[in-house]
C-alpha cells in the first residue's frame, strides 16, 4: 500500500469548526491560515472548547480580504485583514505569553453576544511568535503545542472496532489525514514528504476531553469515550492517552489531496503494552 493524504483540515480560528481544503501552503508555522486566530477573556486567556463547546458550531469561509464566520442564531461576520487593529497584547496559551493583535471591537461583540461572555479575538500578526518548547528554531501559532497533526484512517476505523459509538475523525480535530496504511503505521514514522515539504514527527499527541465531545450535537459521551478507550491501550510512558502524531515542517512548500505520504526515515514507536 502506497499511503496518501485523503484529506487536509485547517481551522483558522482555534476551537472552531473545521474547514477541509483541497490543498495549502505549509508555512514556517504549519499549515496556511491553520489556527491564526484566538478568542481571549479579558485577562487573555484563551477560551476553548473544552469549556465552551459552542465553538464547534462557529464556521469560517476564507476570502483574500480575510474570513466570513457565520454561528447558529448569528448574522454572519465579515473580519477583514485592513480594519485590524494595531495594537498587540499579550495571549496566554497552555502557559505560553505570546504578543497577539486585537482584530476590532466589532469582532469581539459578535463572539461576545454568542458565547453570552465578554471575550476578545487576537490574530498571530507580523510582530507575533511562538517558538516551541523543544524545537527553538520552529514556531506555532495558537495550536497547543506543535504546528500540525496526522492521524491516519486506519488508525481511527481501529479504534472505532473498540468503542460503543463511532467516533468521527472531526473530534480529533487532524491536520492530515491518511489512508492505505495500517492502523498506527504513523506510530513509526519519524521523517516523511508529502508534496512539496518534509516533515518531521516530534512525538505521539496526548488527547483530552474534547475528543468525547460529539461535533454535531455538542455533547459530551457519557463514558467519555473515546479518550476512556484510548487509556486502556494506547496511555504512554507520559500518562497520556495517544492517539496520532505531532509533526513540524522541515521546508515550506504546497501539498495536496492524493500526495503520496514517502516515509524518509523510521522510528521505534512506543511500547503501550508496557505502560
């Protein structure tokens, strides 16, 4: 089996919904427009779907000016690059300050009026950055710690055989997906090129709660699976449960649905048996 990438998903602004593309620019920070934008409280601290799943339902649709967000019960909001405003502040996500720029008091009544809480929204501008923790020379936007995911579909239709409810692939919120693999092929990996670019696997990503939170009916599964079955077989040396692998691109350049995934390099992938 040769693998390919079966689908590509940004999400332009962090914990909403996502948007699947046909292709895309990988930039320094991973994937084009890829979680560019983040909604703050006051004190700005990001606000996520673990907290307010009403996130899920926020869609956007990608212009060259900027983006269209449209929620349930909303009028759809146009945020436009040019009316930015200037001044940056700083955003804390998962412990990392980062110098953000506010993007306008009408985008941040609008989010404010639907999640019924006074919040902010922040663009990753020109004079922000974020250099990851074990890797100085790369950098992230808003994700939570590294530019990119990969899950691959075999390793998703392996763990469905063990859950009471199909999981769908969107409550693992992947940047790539892969199919003709076999489940947990990812797992070894270690250097891969898909298109244009090569990309490096860091490490296994550790899920959380939001992976247990239905995408179409916003609600949590009561036996908070799939994370609950995660634990029983794929929990790590770290004490997380698994699933998928992070990634950070070596190069920029464009890759696309159909690429072939060429492994460059292997790893020893973690023995889960053990812990």
């Amino acid at each position: 089996m040769i693998p390919l990438i079966s689908e590509i998903m940004i999400y332009p602004i962090k914990s909403t919904n996502g948007l699947s593309v046909k292709s895309s620019l990988v930039t320094p920070i991973g994937l084009d427009f890829d979680r560019k934008f983040v909604l703050c409280d006051k004190k700005g601290r990001f606000i996520t779907a673990r907290i307010k799943p009403e996130l899920l339902n926020i869609s956007t649709v990608l212009s060259a000016e900027g983006l269209c967000v449209s929620a349930p019960g909303q009028t759809n909001l146009q945020i436009k690059y040019k009316n930015f405003s200037a001044t940056y502040r700083p955003v804390v996500v998962w412990g990392d300050t980062i110098n953000s720029q506010h993007c306008s008091a009408e985008a941040d009544q609008w989010f404010s009026n639907y999640l019924g809480r006074p919040c902010q929204l922040f663009f990753f501008g020109n004079e922000s950055a974020r250099p990851l923790k074990h890797y100085p020379s790369q950098q992230t936007a808003f994700a939570d710690g590294y530019p990119l995911l990969l899950i691959s579909q075999a390793s998703l239709d392996d763990l469905n055989q063990r859950c009471k409810k199909p999981v769908d692939m969107t409550q693992l919120r992947p940047n790539l997906v892969v199919s003709d693999t076999q489940a947990y092929a990812e797992d070894s990996w270690k250097r891969i090129k898909i298109g244009e670019v090569e990309f490096e696997i860091t490490k296994p990503c550790g899920r959380c709660i939001l992976t247990t939170v239905n995408t179409e009916t916003l609600q949590r599964d009561p036996d908070r699976q799939p994370l609950s079955v995660l634990k029983q077989y794929r929990k790590g040396s770290d004490g997380e449960a698994h699933f998928g692998q992070n990634l950070i691109a070596i190069n920029t350049g464009i890759i696309g649905l159909n690429d072939k995934v060429e492994v460059l390099d292997t790893q020893e992938p973690e023995d889960y048996k053990s812990f």
